[in-house]
C-alpha cells in the first residue's frame, strides 16, 4: 500500500511539472538593438530572425541602465537601480533583496544560470549554477536531458558575452570594412569601420550560440513547453551607444517564442522594461506578484490580451567608477511613445569612459583635429552635452536634433522632467548626491592602484 502510494505520488508530481513551462531567458553582451537582422541591421542573424517569426517581437524595449552590471541585477530582482542597491558598474545588490531565485524555487522550480554573471552577492543570487564567461552548451544539454526525463522545469539564464569587445570571435571576412554602413552619428575612419566589422561579426557569433541553444530544446523534446526570450543587453561600446541615456543605450531587442501561447510572426509596440522580466517569469510559473518589484507582468502582452504595458520609462547612468569614467556625470532619463528627456546633471564636466580612450574614438578626435567639420560637432557632442535634452523620437529616432531650446515643446520638457523627478523621489535617487555614493556600492573588484583617481 505504502509502495503504491509513493508511486501516485511521484506520477502526481511529475503530472504538476509536466504543466509548468520551462524559462529560457539568453541575453548578448553591448549588441545595439538596431544592429540585428530582423531589426534592420546589418549583422546576420539567421537563428534570432527565424525566432522572430516563430514567436513576439517587441519594438518597444527598454533597460533602466546602459551598463552591463546594474542591467543584469536590474533583471533578475525586478527592482531599478538605486532601490536594489545596483546603480554603479561592477556593483553589487542590498543584502536584504530577493532575486527570482527565490520566487520561483518555491514554485518548484530550478533557476540556474550560466556564462557572464556581473552580479553580487551570492546569497542575494543563489542559482544552481553560476558563472563562466559563455553559456556553457554542455551544461545546458545535460539540464534539459535532466527535465526531459520528468525532473523539475527550469529557468534557464543564459549570458553570453559577446558581442562586447574587442571583437575577436566570428567571421569578420563577412563584414568588409568598406561596405559596413556606419550609423550618422559615428565618424566615418578607417579603424572605426574596421572595429564594426569584427562587432558585427561577432553579433553573428552571438547568434549562433542562440542557435544552439534552441537545437538543444529541439532535441530533449523541450520547445513546445519552453518560453524561451532572447534580448540584446544595452549598446555597443561605439560612441552615443552604451554608456549613455540615448536609445542607442537603453533600447533592447527582446524576442519571445512560446508555441501556442505567442502568435507566430507578431509585433508589438508595448513599452516594456527588463525590470518586468522577473514579474513576468513569476506570472508565467502560476506565482502571485511580489509587491517589493517595480516590475510588472506582461503576460497579458505575449498572451495578446494587451498592446500597451507602460507608458513611460526610465533610465540611468551613472559614470563613477567605470573605466575612465568621469568622477560623477549623473544622467537620468524619461521617455514615453513619442518624447524623450534627458537631464545631465553635471554637464560642465567632461564626458569620459571607456569608449573615449578606444582607439576608434581617437580616430574621430584625430579627425577632427584635422579639420573635418562632422567629426569635430560629434567628438564634442558626446563628451559636452547641454543641462536638458528632449527629442522627438517619432520625427528623429537617432536623437540628433536636441529639442529642449525651442519654446513650442518646453511644455514636454515640463511634463517629463516632474515624471522623471517623481520617479527619481521614489527610488531614494538624489541624482549628483546618489553618484557621488557610487563607489560604496561596488565590490567583488581589487582596485590595481587604489590611491590613483580615475580620470
């Protein structure tokens, strides 16, 4: 009788996993959104497109910041920046956030994760797995036998790291340098194009581990009981791109599969955050919302029980403590469907990071100091911007033509700086005072020269 019992209850359980959905969440590594084939970029994307087709492509994606360490906290506790604790590059969480570690164990669940992590701490991120540099293909082959044998469903992360520089895997022979389009705001040099050959080749390289991903789901006779979501991350390291509160930084490509649940070769325009994600994961996995997230389920989104989510969003940027960065060049943002506005809060200082002391932005400076006109206005539109910045971003989507001087749209100005202010009120964000508090919320990283400041 006991042996009988313990018999229905393992059918019992394996029944009430077999109606959970796995997760797949893959994320790239400073891929611009626009860049991607089904985006209308140049790279070649064959395994993300096909995606596409297969499942929801949303045109309306956002971050809250355009680097790689706040972004990634940023997803897994569905908390913005300030309030987890995570705003600075190389930063690390409160000891007292949740992750969706902790949400969907509870819900029978395995979380686990693998490639880049740049999230700290662990007790705040315990996944099964952890860490690497690129999605580990073996790991991910021998978890998905595991569930495919009647083990629990799982929420997969995976994280690649590409394509950040410096641009070495992929084949840049399928890029030329001289027939690469550059975008208008990036000096036309030499070595500018050579560098966005090897990034879009190695765009490519990221798709092909996408690729082999969903070959594994194929195989363990997984796809059809696996949401399986594919983003972009923040910007490339080329300039007006990461780093910044451009969309060129904060824009996403997110694509979803989910067969009979997300129509096949759908398109929505709902304003979405990565802050969503984990609320959306929970929603997915039968779990209540979890009122500390500034997250919200979009579930009725991918469902195609709604065409809008949020109608605004928020972004920050925060230049302490990265590589070269500027001592404190606070930059928060607002935008809704059609207008964006940018406030620098220290725009007298000299905008700096990692991208200013590459070789290909030297390329743009020497250019400029030869006497070419474009590139001498975009060496100093990205590193001296003005107090405000507000575009139109239906009429200029590459955000050129700063709109915040012109009294026919001081009233959008108005109304999206007491957004972005009440906003940043909620967050506890101080804005300069918050930057200047940056370095005590980073860690895990020995300083090489810790007397020395950062330029």
């Amino acid at each position: 009788m006991k042996y009988a019992f313990s018999l229905f209850s393992m059918l019992m359980v394996a029944l009430s996993y077999a109606d959970k959905p796995n997760m797949v969440f893959i994320i790239a590594d400073d891929c611009t959104f626009r860049d991607i084939g089904c985006y209308g970029g140049q790279a070649k994307t064959p395994n993300i497109d096909k995606l596409a087709k297969q499942g929801m492509r949303f045109t309306r994606c956002f971050q809250a910041a355009p680097m790689c360490s706040p972004t990634r906290h940023n997803i897994y506790t569905g908390l913005y920046p300030v309030k987890s604790g995570a705003w600075p590059n190389h930063t690390r969480a409160y000891p007292h956030v949740k992750s969706i570690v902790h949400h969907l164990k509870p819900l029978g669940y395995r979380v686990t994760q693998t490639g880049k992590t740049h999230i700290n701490p662990r007790t705040v991120f315990p996944f099964e797995n952890f860490g690497g540099k690129n999605p580990d293909m073996k790991y991910i082959d021998r978890l998905f036998a595991e569930t495919a044998k009647g083990g629990k469903p799982f929420c997969l992360f995976a994280c690649s790291n590409e394509p950040h520089s410096p641009w070495n895997k992929g084949d840049a022979s399928a890029y030329p340098p001289d027939k690469v389009k550059l975008p208008p705001y990036i000096v036309d040099t030499p070595r500018m194009r050579s560098d966005f050959s090897n990034y879009l080749a190695e765009i490519t390289y990221y798709d092909s581990q996408v690729g082999e991903i969903v070959e594994l789901l194929g195989k363990h006779g997984l796809s059809e009981n696996t949401l399986l979501m594919v983003v972009s991350e923040q910007g490339n390291g080329f300039p007006f791109a990461k780093w910044t509160c451009y969309d060129h930084g904060l824009q996403s490509a997110m694509i979803v599969r989910w067969p009979n649940k997300v129509k096949a070769g759908s398109v929505t325009d709902a304003m979405v955050e990565y802050v969503d994600v984990a609320s959306t994961f929970i929603d997915v996995a039968g779990g209540q919302p979890v009122a500390p997230m500034d997250g919200r389920s979009f579930l009725p989104v991918l469902r195609g029980k709604a065409d809008t989510h949020k109608e605004h969003v928020f972004g920050i940027m925060t230049t302490r403590g990265i590589h070269f960065g500027t001592d404190a060049y606070a930059i928060r943002s607002v935008r809704d469907t059609r207008y964006k506005l940018i406030l620098n809060l220290n725009h007298k200082s000299k905008f700096t990071n990692a991208c200013t002391k590459s070789p290909a932005f030297q390329s743009m400076v020497a250019k400029a100091a030869a006497g070419d006109t474009t590139a001498k206005r975009l060496v100093h539109a990205y590193q001296y911007r003005p107090a405000v910045e507000l575009f139109d971003m239906e009429k200029d989507p590459l955000e050129m033509n700063n709109l915040s001087g012109n009294t026919d749209y001081q009233k959008h100005v108005t109304r999206l700086r007491s957004k972005l202010e009440g906003w940043m009120k909620t967050q506890g964000d101080q804005g300069v005072e918050t930057e200047l508090k940056a370095r005590e919320r980073q860690g895990g990283r020995k300083k090489k020269n810790p007397k020395k400041k950062q330029p």
